[in-house]
C-alpha cells in the first residue's frame, strides 16, 4: 500500500495526521473482558437462533412455492384426494437436546419418544420426563432460553415461553436477556403458583408429593404468584410457598453444592477457537462463582490467550483448573471466586 | 508464541499482539458481512463479534458514565435485537453507525422507561449517532472527548494487530525496532504492518465521518 496518495487526495488523513490525532486521543481505556465474552456469547445465542429460525423460513418459503406450482396443476385432484379429511397441523419444533443423561422421554399426543442425543428435536406441547437415577437433561428453546431438568422431573412445554411443572426440578437460564428490568416472558406453572422470570437464571421446585413450591434465583429476579398475591425473588434469594400457602424467603448461594445438579447438566461447551476471558465467563455462568485476576496483566492476557483442544467430559468446576493450567496460570478457588493468578 | 498445556488434548496458544485476525478483516464490504451474517456465516459472525461489540460497548459507557452493569444489559439487549433486524440495515452508511444508533435508542429507551421496541426501522443507517470529531476547530481538537471516542472507536474496529502498533508508535512512542521486537517481525515487516494498519485507520475514520485535520490543530498537536 502506498500511502503518498492519501496525502495527495487532500480532504483525507495524512500519516502524519493519523499520529497526531492518535496521540492527542491517548491510549483507549480497557474494556472488561469477562463482560464483554457474556455479551459476545449471549449475542452468539441470539444470531444463532434467529439463523435457523430464518434458514427454516426461508425452507418453508421455497416449500410453499414448488406446493404453489403443483397445486395449479393438481388442485382438482387434490380436493378429491383430501375431500373429507382436515389434516391436522404439523407440530412445532420448539427445543432441542443440547444434554442428556438416564432415560429421559418426551410425549405429547400419547406418542412417547425416548430422548437419546444431543440434536434430538421436541415439539411444542410435549411433556419431557426424566425417570430413574442420573436421568437428567439440557434443552435450548427455540428462543433461545436454556431449560435444564433434573432427575425425576415431569415439564411440559407449552410454548417457547410458557412451561408447566408438574413435579421435579427445573432451571432457566435465559440467555439472552430481555434488558435492564425487563421480563424475557418465561412463565412458569405449577399447581402451587407461576413464576414468572425478570431476571436470567433461575430454578423452579415441586417437591416430590407435596402441594408446594421452592423458587430460587442465581441471577437477575423472578416474580411468583399464588392465592392472588405477588412476590419478588432477587438473585440469592430462595421463596418457599408452602403447602398451606405460607411463604417465606431466605438468603442462598448462587454457587456450591445446592447447585450441583447444573453442573451434572451442562451442555458440551468447544473451547477450540474461544478466548480463555470467554471460557471463564462460562465458568461463571454455569458455576455461580465470581472470576477475578490476581493482576490487572493477567486480565489482559486472558483476552488474548485463544483455547484449544476439548474438555469434554469435565464439568465446569473442574475444566478451568485443567485449563488455566495449559496457559500457564492457575486457579484458586475461595468462597465461591476463583482467582486467577501466575502459575508459580 | 504457542504454549502447549500440560493436559493431553489442550494446547493454548497467545497471540503477542491481540487476538483479531487480520486475514479475517472484512470492514470494507459491511452490507457483504451483514448477509454473510444472515444467511448463518459463522465466520461473518466472528467477525462481526470482534470487532464491532467492543466498539458498541465503548459508545454505551461513555453515555452511561461509566457505569458497567447498565452498559452490559443495554449492550446486550441492543445486539440481541440488532441481530435479528439485520436486514433492515442496507448498507449505505457505516455499520458502526447503524449499531450506535440502536444502542443509543436503547439508551433513551431505557431512562424514558418505555417499553417498546427501539426504532430498528426507518433508513437503516444513522451516522449522527456517532460521536462528531471537531476537525474545524483547532483549538478544541486536543480537549474534544469526542474526537478522542471516534478514535478509539476506529480502533476497536481495526485488527487488534494493527490498533496495538499504532498505539505503541505514536501514544506510547515506542521505535519501530522495539515493536518488532514485540512483534517478533522484521523492521520491515513491522514498517508494512504499519503502513497497512495506517490505510485501515485513515479508511474507517473516513467511513465514519471524520475529516482531514486543519494545519493549524496539526501545529497545535505538535
């Protein structure tokens, strides 16, 4: 490249200029890198999504065309063949199995279909089930929110946005949130209540057998109806409506052992390619732990230090320690933060 | 310089001078990368992801006095929604500019406390929503916080690679020998980087809307 041209045009920068506004802007401010990777991946969920929901648009667009075409030649034929008869409508894909683990079915219409691997598809409407031991699973909705199920946990999905918990377990983390003080729409029905979530990530209960219901939040805020009153959950904050309708709150942890089912669950997470700043931002996600860095260096570093390889088969609390140690750092973990210092 | 890891399967690898790839530097064709975008490009994506997002968030801190918490969530619900109204950006204007705008309607949006959706609609393009650099006046050339965000902003789109040598060479000073020791390049290669990376400066300030600096702010600066 030649820059003797720029300087000829005139009415753009010379070099010299290039340097002088430069200097007179100083150096740019840091931007915080773990923030910055939850909104790069929360971003990624929501283009992904909006992706297959537009390749399956644009699908159903060329479908309708060649339908179109064939029905100007056959419509009489047709009428004929189809007189009498109403086809219902096809089902809606609504989820997919990002998790799973045990014998884990999704029914709807009294069709039951066992849920075997990630990429399975569910249709709206269908009541997922996880029965016996370590039957557990995962699911992205197609809008995106991430619906995780515990062990013995009967849901219905009803729509993209509105679930029914008959008993079990069952935690949201929706991902892409719907903005500072916004709801992002998930309702959540039990026989006890609705929890409805203006936050990001949060578990419902049913206790086995008991007309009761147990909500606790890791992060943002939920909202709970029952008997005609309203309540406000914040992040570690756990709501109990209890069989009589009593309820009560307490302070909980968004990390450690009352969590531990999520980790069981967590989808498969590629590090290939991603930033170890990114990777931690997952590790704090799925974990509930806080990400700090000894020095403000080693931050800096972690924005450049591109990952590779896998960690499948580790859970989120035990690949950071794997990972760091290959770039040449470590963790300590301490009350739920995890600091991220030097290797010595 | 590539670390290997000490696990078997993981290797991690640092990259001296910033993480954005240059091969991958697509800022020329923005209406290309948009429907590369669209149609489900994962690398359009990547692209899009490195070297647009942290200039949003810089432009939504920088109203938002610095505070980080709302910076995310306005961020983050700006370009959740922005990239599903990818197609209502047409390409006339800079892309950065379209992103502005619709982060700073969510902005507005956010403290007016109306719920309802930011105006994604209209032309697509609002260049006004970037921060104006005052070329026709000199003597606010050196104290303009606008300037000095326009700046950085053109930064946060340029290959890390190329922001990083530019900052070194003319804020921190630093000789060409010394960056192409940090480099691990030639003098001659490190010349060409810069060269290179002060053609990707003076085309995106241009696509943004700056100017050409007056001699007098030229003298000034000095």
């Amino acid at each position: 490249m030649n820059d003797e041209r720029y300087e000829a045009a005139g009415n753009v920068l010379s070099d010299d200029q290039i340097g002088e506004l430069l200097r007179a802007s100083g150096p740019r401010a840091d931007l915080p890198s773990l923030e910055l990777a939850a909104i790069r991946a929360k971003t990624c969920a929501a283009w992904q999504n909006e992706s297959r929901h537009s390749r399956s648009a644009a699908k159903r667009t060329w479908i309708t065309r060649i339908a179109i075409a064939a029905a100007v030649g056959g419509a009489l034929l047709l009428v004929w063949m189809l007189r009498g008869r109403v086809a219902a409508p096809a089902p809606v894909e609504i989820a997919t199995v990002e998790f799973v683990s045990g014998h884990v079915t999704a029914t709807r219409d009294g069709a039951r279909t066992d849920l075997v691997s990630r990429g399975d598809r569910i249709v709206e409407g269908s009541t997922i089930t996880t029965e016996g031991h370590a039957a557990r699973a995962a699911l992205r909705i197609a809008s995106g929110v991430e619906l995780r199920l515990d062990e013995a946990t009967k849901a219905t999905i009803v729509s993209a946005s509105e679930f029914e918990l008959t008993g079990g377990v069952v935690y949201f983390d929706t991902g892409v949130s719907a903005g500072p003080g916004k709801s992002n729409g998930i309702v959540v029905r039990t026989e006890s209540g609705i929890a409805r979530d203006i936050g990001t990530r949060f578990e419902v209960r049913v206790p086995d057998g008991a007309r009761a219901m147990v909500v606790r939040v890791r992060d943002g805020r939920v909202s709970v109806e029952n008997n005609g009153g309203r309540h406000e959950v914040a992040a570690e904050k756990e709501l109990v409506v209890a069989s009589n309708g009593q309820v009560t709150t307490r302070e909980i942890r968004g990390w450690g052992a009352g969590w531990e089912w999520i980790l069981a669950t967590s989808p498969r997470y590629e590090i290939e390619g991603r930033t170890l700043s990114e990777f931690l931002a997952w590790v704090a996600r799925e974990t509930g732990w806080t990400v700090r860095f000894s020095d403000p260096a080693i931050e800096s570093r972690a924005r450049v230090i591109v990952l590779h390889g896998t960690i499948e088969g580790t859970r989120p609390d035990e690949a950071p320690f794997a990972v760091l140690a290959g770039s040449g750092l470590e963790g300590k973990l301490a009350d739920g933060v995890l600091e991220v210092r030097e290797a010595n | 310089m590539d670390t290997q890891s000490r696990i078997p399967g993981l290797r991690a690898r640092e990259n001296r001078v910033g993480m954005r790839d240059e091969t991958r530097w697509e800022r020329l064709d923005e209406q290309s990368l948009v429907t590369r975008m669209r149609s489900g490009d994962e690398e359009a994506y990547e692209v899009f992801s490195q070297h647009y997002i942290p200039a949003v968030y810089r432009f939504a801190i920088a109203r938002l006095d610095g505070d980080a918490q709302l910076a995310n969530d306005i961020v983050q619900s700006t370009l959740c929604k922005v990239v599903t109204k990818l197609g209502t950006y047409r390409g006339d204007g800079p892309l950065l500019g379209w992103l502005c705008a619709c982060c700073r309607n969510e902005i507005a949006m956010h403290f007016r406390g109306i719920p309802r959706e930011v105006g994604f609609e209209g032309d697509g393009v609002d260049s006004s929503a970037l921060p104006a650099p005052q070329s026709g006046q000199p003597d606010a050339l050196l104290l303009s916080a606008e300037t000095s965000e326009l700046v950085h902003l053109v930064l946060d789109i340029l290959p890390e690679r190329q922001a990083q040598v530019l900052g070194w060479k003319y804020v921190d000073g630093v000789s060409v020998r010394e960056i192409s020791l940090r480099c691990g390049l030639s003098e001659k290669a490190t010349e060409s980087l810069l060269t290179r990376a002060r053609v990707a400066f003076r085309e995106v300030w241009a696509s943004l809307g700056g100017g050409a600096v007056p001699a007098r702010a030229r003298s000034e600066a000095r």
